[in-house]
C-alpha cells in the first residue's frame, strides 16, 4: 500500500508522486534512489531494478564509454592496452607515439608530454615514454637514437622515419627532410645500370622493390618468366610444372624446361622411344627385332638387345647367315657330283660287263617248213600242232638281251617233227 513517505519497488518519491527510474539508470534498494548504469552496461527501459551488460563484440564483452547507457548501441568493442577505440570509424586504433594507455575499453589515450616520445605506437606505460631524438634520428625499443635509413627522412616532432616518395632515396643516412631524397630510384622490375638510369629486369630475373642495385635478382633454378621486367618471385614460373607435377606430357615420358626459350620438350622416359607415326611413347622393343627375334632391354644402357632365331643375325635379326646360303649350295653340289659318279660308274659297269658275254655263232635264216627248226619268236610256230601233245615241252622260253628274241632250250628231237 502507498502512503506518504513510500513507493514500489523501482520508482522513488518525486513528490507528492512515485516515479520510475529512468532510462540508463535503475533503483537501488539499499540507497533507495535511481542510480547510473554502470560502464558496460545499459537499460533502455524505466523502473527497473537491475542494468544489462553489453553483449560480447568479438571475444569480450562490449562497454561503453561512459555511465548511465540507454541503449545497446552505445556498446562498443573493448579495445586492448594501448589502443583506444575510435568512435567515428567504430575501430581500435593504436594510441600512436608520444602517447599511452595503461587500461583495456578505453576510448583515449595519454600524452607522453612536452618533447617526449614512445617508441611503439601502442605504449601501455608512462614508463615507455622517452626524450625526443634529433631529426634525422628515431627512438629505438630500448631507448636509444638510431639515425634514419637511406631512403628515410625523420623531421623534429615526427614520431619516426619517414619513407622517401616513390622512385626517390636519399644519398646517405639521417636525412631530415623530405628535400634530401634527391636521387632517383629504379622502382621494382627494373635496375640501376652503369650510366645511372633504371633499365627493365631481363628475362629470367626479377626486382620486387624499390632500389639502385646494379642487377636483378635471378630465378630459382628451373624457371624463367614470361616477359621481361618481372616484379615478384612468383613471376618465376616452370611450364612443366601443374598444381607441383609434371603434368603436360603424356605417359611414359617426361617434361623438360628450356630457360633458354621459356618453353619445355617431351622426352621419352628410359627404356620408351619416340613413335614418329603416332607421337607417343613406346617400349623401345615395340616392333624392335625383326624375322621372329625377341627383344629385352639392357638395364644399364636401356637399349632394345634381340635374339635371332637360327640362320639370322645382325641388330634387329634384319641378316640372314650367308653359311646357310654357301653351306646348301655345297651340299648340292656335292650331292651332284656323287649321282654322276654313280651314274658313270654304272654305265661302265654295263659295258664292261656286256664285253664279256660268250659271242653266239650266227645262225642260218629260218625256216619255217623245215622241220629241223627248234626256235622261235613271236607267234607260236606252225608246226606246233604236228606235235603230239604228249611231247609238249613243258620248259619255259626265255628272253636274251643279247639277241632281242626269245629262245627255249632245242629239247625236241626231229622224230618229234612232222612229215613234210
């Protein structure tokens, strides 16, 4: 129940009223009054008796810049020591020389002071905070000057060196202006020749900066670049190579770079040929030996080595043994010689042999009617018949070569005749 000197949980007397906190703020029991969200926190609504934390902006929690936040929008990142966060680019930024940042969330940084600088950017102590040095020097990490680079200039008050503008360096260290980079400078893909002017990279070589140097630096072993004036090591290319292998030639062979021409050749890998009609890689022995000879490859030299079958030879079998040849036309010869030798020996056997037949005595003329006749040729005789059959001889006739003619032993006697 309200009375005079109460009100609920969330408002407090703003008399003769009860009224809710407002927003960005939130009732506090025990001082029994609104108070201011705290940093990191928010409450976009009245009456309430608690404040929301910031959600979480990359791995931390988000904060804010100040109390008594109304809305999450006034969340913003928890930078790190050393960096503040800037409101206009919504980013942390480096604190930057002459300048620190002891705290995390912080959306500021602190003044080294008067002629005092900081070697980093992202100083976290007063402690880091030193002397200024001399233009044409800068502060190192641990305190001391150093002077500037050639190519640097550094003016009084510059947190540090200063690159020269493009294509520009000095002509020695501690420059402390930009009016001392007053010498030319080859920019990357070209170098420095003798007369003093920038001449491109030739092919095979390459400059990724800025430089007088007297040449470029070469390629890694096998590889080349395509054109001249080649800025980066990754101009530096081998046309074999796909995806890190040897890739552009077929199976069976390999690829070869030529620096020279920036262009590569297939080669048959050992114990393969080239295949003139095809273009392809083959077994060295593929149609190698020839006449039925068969191939093997000699391991050590990779050449096709064949082996004839008989009566052949030469690299490939191509030869055919000329003994073969000399040795068959000696046997036939030969073969000839002995048939005409027997030959002739035979024709002398037969005359020999037919000089030493017994001579016949010559015989009187035939008669057929005689009756005295006991040979005959040819068809049987006439007289024949007269013969009693009791009285035929039963002895065979024989030929003799001698006298062309048949003739029968003369066993019949003249009683044995007929009359005339």
């Amino acid at each position: 129940m309200v009375t005079d000197y109460t009100c609920p949980a969330g408002q407090v007397v703003v008399a003769p009223y009860c009224v809710e906190c407002g927003l960005g703020s939130f009732y506090d029991n025990s001082s029994r009054s609104c108070l201011s969200c705290p940093i990191g926190t928010y409450q976009d609504g009245t009456g309430h008796l608690t404040c929301k934390p910031c959600p979480k902006i990359g791995e931390k929690l988000g904060t804010t810049e100040s109390i008594g936040a109304r809305s999450v929008q006034e969340c913003k990142e928890r930078c790190l020591p050393g960096l503040y966060y800037d409101d206009e680019a919504n980013v942390c930024r480096p604190c930057g020389h002459g300048f620190y940042q002891p705290n995390e969330g912080a959306f500021s940084c602190i003044s080294c002071g008067s002629d005092l600088t900081t070697k980093s950017d992202r100083a976290i102590s007063v402690q880091e905070c030193r002397e200024e040095c001399a233009a044409g020097f800068q502060l190192t990490k641990d305190g001391n000057c150093e002077p500037c680079m050639r190519g640097f200039f550094r003016p009084k008050g510059a947190p540090s060196c200063i690159k020269c503008p493009p294509q520009r360096t000095t002509p020695s260290i501690s420059a402390k202006s930009e009016s001392e980079c007053s010498e030319e400078l080859c920019k990357p893909g070209y170098f420095m020749d003798s007369s003093k002017h920038c001449v491109e990279c030739p092919k095979g070589t390459y400059m990724d900066h800025e430089q007088q140097e007297s040449e470029c630096r070469p390629c890694p072993q096998d590889t080349t670049t395509a054109t001249k004036g080649a800025t980066s090591e990754s101009d530096c290319t081998n046309p074999c190579l796909v995806d890190g292998q040897m890739r552009l030639c077929q199976a069976n062979a390999f690829c070869v770079f030529r620096e020279d021409a920036d262009s590569y050749n297939c080669e048959c890998q050992p114990k393969y040929r080239l295949e003139n009609r095809t273009g392809e890689c083959v077994s060295v022995c593929e149609s190698y030996c020839i006449n039925g000879g068969t191939c093997e490859v000699n391991a050590e030299t990779h050449e096709p080595i064949c082996h004839c079958v008989t009566n052949f030879h030469g690299s490939r079998c191509e030869s055919k043994a000329e003994f073969v040849y000399i040795a068959g036309g000696i046997a036939g010869a030969v073969i000839f010689i002995i048939l005409l030798v027997l030959l002739i020996w035979m024709i002398c056997v037969r005359s020999s042999a037919q000089k030493n037949l017994p001579k016949k005595m010559p015989e009187p003329p035939i008669d057929l009617s005689s009756s005295q006749t006991n040979f005959y040729y040819g068809a049987p005789a006439p007289y024949a018949e007269s013969i009693a059959p009791s009285h035929h001889s039963t002895y065979a006739h024989y030929y003799d070569d001698d006298d062309d003619g048949w003739e029968m032993p003369n066993f019949y006697n003249e009683t044995y005749m007929k009359d005339p």
